[in-house]
C-alpha cells in the first residue's frame, strides 16, 4: 500500500505559529507584501559580503522596511542554511526558544528542529511564549522567507537583557553550533533609540554601535551604560556579537541608520533604526 505523502502544516495546527501582526506592521495580502518587499529590495545598494551576523530593526515596515532590507542585502539570496534570529521579548519573558513553523502571508518558514534539540540543552522550549505577539521575532518573518525561501530558522526570544544574559545566549548558540555542526548566520533584531528629537537618537545609537566595531562587548555595554539611549535589544547585539566572534569574525559594520523620521517628517520624537553587518 502507497502511503500518502503528509501535506504541509496548516496555519491552524499547533505545529504552527501564526501570524499575530500582518495588517498592522506589514500587509496581510501575499501580493501586496510580495510588491513591498520586492521594491525594498530594489532600492538597496548593499553589496553582499556573507556577514557572520547582521543587526536589524523591528519596527513596522513603512517605518524600518528599508533599514531592514540593507541588512539582509548583504547575505547572499543564495543562503539556504539556517538562521539563528535573537529578538528582545518587549513583555519581559523568559528568555526560550521554539520549535514551531512560522507562517507568513508569502507562505512557512521550516525550524532547523536539529539545532533548537541541541539549543535546548541550556535554553528552554517554550512554544507557548513564542506564540505571545511580539514584533521583535516576527517582523524578520516576511523578510526571510520573500528572500531565503529555503532558508530554516531558530528562533531565540531573549528576555535578561544583561551581559550576563547576553552570554548566556551567546554559549547556548555556540554549543549547539558544537554539537551540530551547522554553521548559522545570526540576526540580532532591535531598534534605536525611542521618541527622543532625531538628533539625540542619531549621536547616541551610532556611539553605541560604534564601541561594538572590534566586537568588544565590554566596552559596548561601558558605552551603553555610560550613554543610556533608550533602544531595544541591546542585549541581541551583544550575544550576537559574542557568537560571531567565535566562529570567527574581526569586525561590526553599520550599513545604515535612519529614523522615523525619514518616513514621518517628524524629527522632534524618533525612533532610530540601523542594519549592521559582522565580518
């Protein structure tokens, strides 16, 4: 007897984690995001330089989509791997994982069920927090399944902010990057400074960057600290960084900074969004 070959997933199974911001943050309709995204795109001039790791924002699209759209410009629409994404959980969670498919309205996006068994060794599975709305995961969504449709991922909520935290992360990626052998480009998902005149967010969220280029992550944290911007995942950056800098990169780049005002017109209160690459 021919079994029957299992149909993909749907939207509506527990194997699924649905899309809770479509409409709002980017459209809901395939063509109309497929057009948005495309157009992106098309505008960047990023050249690709296979970065260990790259930082983007998580804002709505009309907002952040370009700024978003140089950073993973610069991974080649060749990648097939996996990537591991670090989102801040804005609600405070625990910091966890998730082996769930993700839908997006251009189709799912597959976990690297191998890796998150691996990571599990040290940061929970917790599919129930994963499936929480929050924009700082599911924001990347659209942009990689448009431009890596083959593409895997393994998705890391990071509640504990701290450095200790931020090694945390960083020492459960590289153990299962260890144990698996699988080589992952790493997304670290945050925003810049928030509702501060465009000025102060500018000066402030580029001398952070700035302190993280030989991926020190000492003196990013000495600089944040110091600094006190009020931008989101902060900590994703660190972790990132810690990675990266084990399987070997030299060097944090920031490819493009920008703001809420660039879409708004309104500089007297900002969010700053910036797409950074580690090479």
């Amino acid at each position: 007897m021919i079994s029957k070959i299992p149909a993909e997933p749907k939207a509506t199974e527990k194997s699924v984690r649905l899309s809770t911001l479509s409409s709002r943050f980017y459209p809901k309709n395939e063509p109309e995001l497929d057009a948005l995204l495309s157009a992106l795109f098309a505008a960047t001039e990023t050249s690709v330089s296979d970065p260990y790791g790259i930082l983007v924002p998580h804002a709505g699209f009309v907002y952040s989509g370009k700024t978003a759209a140089v950073g993973y410009a610069a991974i080649s629409p060749a990648f097939v791997g996996t990537f591991v994404l670090i989102g801040p959980s804005h609600a405070g969670l625990e910091t966890s994982t998730s082996d769930l498919i993700w839908e997006t309205p251009l189709g799912n996006i597959l976990p690297d069920t191998a890796f998150v068994e691996a990571l599990s060794a040290q940061i929970p599975v917790r599919n129930d927090l994963i499936s929480a709305e929050e924009n700082s995961l599911e924001v990347q969504m659209p942009f990689i399944r448009y431009r890596f449709p083959k593409a895997r991922i393994v998705p890391i909520l990071m509640g504990d902010q701290s450095p200790n935290g931020a090694v945390r992360v960083a020492q459960a990626v590289i153990s299962a990057v260890n144990t698996t052998g699988i080589r992952p480009i790493i997304i670290a998902s945050g925003d810049g400074s928030h509702y501060v005149p465009a000025k102060i967010a500018a000066e402030k969220d580029l001398a952070v960057l700035a302190s993280v280029r030989h991926l020190d992550v000492s003196v990013f944290y000495d600089t944040l600290f110091r600094l006190r911007p009020s931008m989101c995942g902060y900590g994703c950056i660190a972790a990132m960084t810690l990675i990266c800098s084990s399987l070997g990169a030299k060097e944090a780049r920031v490819l493009l900074y920008q703001t809420s005002g660039d879409a708004t017109g309104d500089l007297a209160e900002v969010v700053g969004y910036a797409a950074m690459e580690v090479v």
